[in-house]
C-alpha cells in the first residue's frame, strides 16, 4: 500500500462533507428561493467577486447545518481583497448560532487585522433559538464596529433581515438593499405578539420605511443590481484607512476642459431654480457619477465621482429642493458621508448654493440645529483635503456647513461673481428689520457687491468666471495631492447613523 493510497477514506470523507456544504439548504429549499427571483448565497458571492476568486473559510462550521447558515471568506473585487459573508436562508432561514457568530466576528477581525474593505450580504433571522449558552463569546458587532473608519464596510439587504444580523447595516458606511428586501428589529409575527400589530415585512421594513428612516442609503432592483453597485461603490475607496484611493490613467476624460455649459445650467437670478446634477455631470469627469442617499435629505446631493482620474467625494446643496436650504435629514446624510470620505482620505468638494438652515417650527422640531452643528463638527473635523465653491449664494450656518469659513484648511475657495453671502439675504434683512424702500434698495445693492466685497478681503482664494470651474478644482485638487505622504494610522471614530 503506497502512503497516498492511505489519504483515500480520509479524503474521500471531507469530500462528501464539501459536497453536503455546497448544497446549502438542499435541493428543494434552493430551488424555491431561485424561484422568487433571488440569487442563492453562493450564487450572490460569486457574482460579486471577480471570477474564480473566492476562498471559503469556517466550511465545516455547524456540522450537519451547512456552513451554519453564513458562507464566508474571501475574494477580489476589481482585483482588490475584501473579506465577505453571506447569510444563508435556505438553511435555517439564515439564522445565527455561536458557531456562525464566531464565522461572522472572524470575518470582521481578519479585515481590519489585514486591512481590506468587508462586505455582509444579508438575508436571515436573526439568532437562533436553540438554547445554546454564548458565554463570553465575543459577538460579531464588536469586531465590526472596529472596522469603523478603519476598512470600508458596505451591507447588502437581499431579503427578510431581522434582529441581530439586521444590525449590520447601520454600522457599516454604506448599505443598499433589493426591493425584496427587508430590514426590522423582529419580524411580523414577533411584532404581532409583543404589540398586537397585524403588518407585513414589507410595510415593517422593506425600500419605503428603510430608505426614509436612513437604515439603509440606496435600494436597487435586483439581487444582480445590488451587487453590481457594490462593486462600483468600492471602487472609488481605497482598501482601507492606511492607503489612499485608486488613481484612474490620464485619458481624454481625465484632463482640463472649459465648462461654459454651467453658463446656460446655472441662472444668474438667485430666485430661478436648477438642478445641481446637471453641474456635477459638466465638472465630473463623466457623468457615470455615484449617488449616495438619492432618496433622504434631498437639499442635499452627496455624491462619489472622480476628478481628472482621482476618486472625490461632493457635498452639493440642490437649489431644486426648499431652493437649498439645508434641513436635518440633508445635514444628517452629509455628516455621516462626510466621515466615510475623510476616513478613506477621498477629497471633498462643497458646492454651495443655498439661503441657510432651514428656519420654521417644523423644522426646529426636528432637529434642524442639532443636525446642523453634527455636519459642522463632521466638516470642520475632517483632514482630506477640501475645497469649496460658492456659486449663487450662502448665508448664514448655512455657508459654514459647506466649508466656507476662514481657516477651515481648505485647499482652495472660490466663488462666481455675484455670488451673495451674510448672515442672512437682503429681502429678508429688509423684512426682519422693517427697512424702508430706500434702505432695502441699499442692501439688495451690498448684496450684489459682496463677492468683490469678500474677494478684496480674501474671504475668497479668487472670483471665477463658470467655465473655469473644472480647471480651477483640477488644478488645485492635483496641487494639494502633490505633496502626500503614507497617511496614518487612523483614529477611531464615532458612527454617526442617518
């Protein structure tokens, strides 16, 4: 008998117990899920991973439950590792048990330990109630809340998610969901036990409740598209805190261009409304830009795109929502994305284009300066480079939300001619202060006047005509690149959810 005939029954025996691994659920439990539309688990990674990468860890973790309800390991996305879990339904409905809670810790340690971005693809219960004792077992939500402002987190919700698991989304930086998704602290029938609610899992969380509630920030149609913008959404991060964003080759894209379109976009009339998407797909270097929370908070835009080549992140006030004014959902939305971009050291770019907080007892009630003093503190913390435009008007906290504000580390500020600043606009100044028509004349007048005003006392670095505002952002994005160093080890930072 040769030595390798001796490794036959031993091999042969982890052989069948992969194969019962890979059937997850089993053949029926499979194919019903295929039937709804969906992908299986194994099928999700596979198509969010570059082909024929994903190595599997913790296989034979739950004994006769497959893989215990989660496939883990990890992979490539556009050649970059990442380490990723998918929750199971077709097998004990996904649920958690301690040894799947040890699977999902694992994942989490090894991503921040060897620094690339981890991605959770949900669909499960939540614990499951098998009256095992955890101990001081450590749960999974301690490893990810380290991959806080360390790693790029990103969560799919591609089905039921509930309770424990359910968790995941909130905590990480980004999470987008399929419209058969749905997310909830329990489910129906436990909501109907503790308070008597009759509701269904889609009116409990599925894409209504969870985009405007902020649980998660972006919903696509299929299991496909959702998968497919995660790959695009990494794709603008560096793997984690300790490196900086990939860098596109220069192209016909990527160079200096003139935007006289903005002239056309852009009225000169403070009161006449347009849409700031139309500027970022003139400044950008295509209009392929990706939109985070395109559903909350829309007075304000946050966006990723790239900038001759280099990945930026944009806060932009939207004149076509409340003419711009800033309300809590729209600081709320911009504090935390301002955090995920200065984590991963992604340049932001303000444009700003609005008449201030938004004032009225609705707004005071939800919040509107609480939320408004979180995007301060989130702008004002943040160490990427920065860089600010003016481009019809900002008054009030409204302009220092934005980054326009002396020594606020800027790379560079501009603004259009014309543009109006203050504590507040003339026509409102007249009102508040019962000017007569003389005096409201003379300020509408100090009004126009005060980009020059503002320039000559260089509240700005300089005045720019709208079909230099590509050039003038590339140019001053490339200078305040030039000198970079390995960043530092990052600092801890709070989680703002929202």
């Amino acid at each position: 008998m040769t030595t390798a005939n001796t490794w036959d029954e031993t091999l042969d025996d982890l052989g069948r117990r992969r194969a019962r691994v890979l059937e997850m659920g089993g053949p029926d439990r499979v194919a019903k899920h295929r039937g709804k539309g969906k992908l299986d688990a194994r099928a999700r990674i596979e198509r969010l991973l570059d082909p024929g990468t994903f190595q599997e860890f913790g296989t034979l973790v739950g004994g006769d439950v497959a893989a215990d309800a989660i496939v883990t390991g990890s992979g490539l996305i556009n050649g970059v590792p990442v380490m990723v879990g998918a929750e199971d339904f077709t097998t004990l409905a996904g649920s958690i048990a301690p040894g799947s809670n040890s699977k999902r810790y694992r994942l989490a340690e090894l991503a921040v330990r060897d620094k690339v971005p981890l991605v959770m693809l949900l669909e499960g219960a939540g614990f499951r109630p098998t009256g095992d004792h955890y101990g001081r077992t450590p749960t999974d939500l301690l490893a990810q809340a380290q991959c806080s402002g360390k790693v790029p987190m990103v969560t799919g919700v591609l089905g039921p998610s509930a309770g424990h698991g359910a968790l995941v989304a909130p905590v990480a930086d980004f999470s987008i969901m399929s419209r058969q998704g749905c997310i909830f602290t329990a489910g129906p029938p436990v909501v109907k036990v503790s308070t008597g609610e009759d509701i269904s899992k889609e009116d409990l969380g599925g894409p209504d409740v969870a985009l405007p509630s902020g649980v998660v920030h972006n919903v696509a149609e299929t299991d496909e598209d959702v998968l497919d913008e995660i790959r695009r959404y990494l794709s603008y991060f560096p793997p984690s805190a300790w490196s900086y964003p990939p860098v596109y080759l220069a192209d016909e894209t990527t160079g200096p261009r003139a935007t006289p379109e903005l002239l056309d976009i852009v009225s000169r009339d403070n009161v006449q409304s347009y849409d700031m998407r139309a500027v970022l797909d003139v400044v950008f270097d295509g209009t392929d830009w990706f939109e985070v929370q395109p559903e909350r908070g829309t007075p304000i835009i946050c966006a990723l795109g790239h900038l001759g080549g280099h990945p930026v992140a944009v806060v932009a006030n939207q004149p076509q929502v409340l003419a711009g004014s800033i309300d809590a959902e729209a600081a709320d939305k911009a504090a935390h994305f301002i955090m995920v971009a200065d984590s991963f050291h992604l340049p932001i770019i303000f444009l700003a284009d609005n008449p201030g907080m938004l004032p009225g007892s609705e707004s005071e009630r939800e919040g509107v300066l609480r939320s408004g003093a979180r995007m301060f503190v989130a702008q004002t913390a943040a160490t990427t480079l920065k860089l600010h435009v003016t481009l019809r008007k900002a008054y009030g906290f409204g302009s220092m939300v934005m980054s326009l504000i002396g020594f606020d580390g800027q790379a560079g500020t501009f603004a259009y001619p014309g543009a109006t600043m203050g504590a507040m606009g003339a026509a409102a100044l007249s009102n508040a202060s019962h000017a007569e028509a003389d005096l409201a004349a003379e300020l509408r007048d100090m009004e126009l006047k005060a980009s020059y005003h503002s320039a000559e006392h260089m509240g700005f670095d300089e005045l720019i005509r709208p079909e230099e505002t590509r050039n003038v952002l590339l140019r001053s994005l490339q200078r305040g690149l030039y000198g970079r160093q390995t960043p530092a080890a990052p600092v801890q930072r709070t989680v703002i959810i929202p």
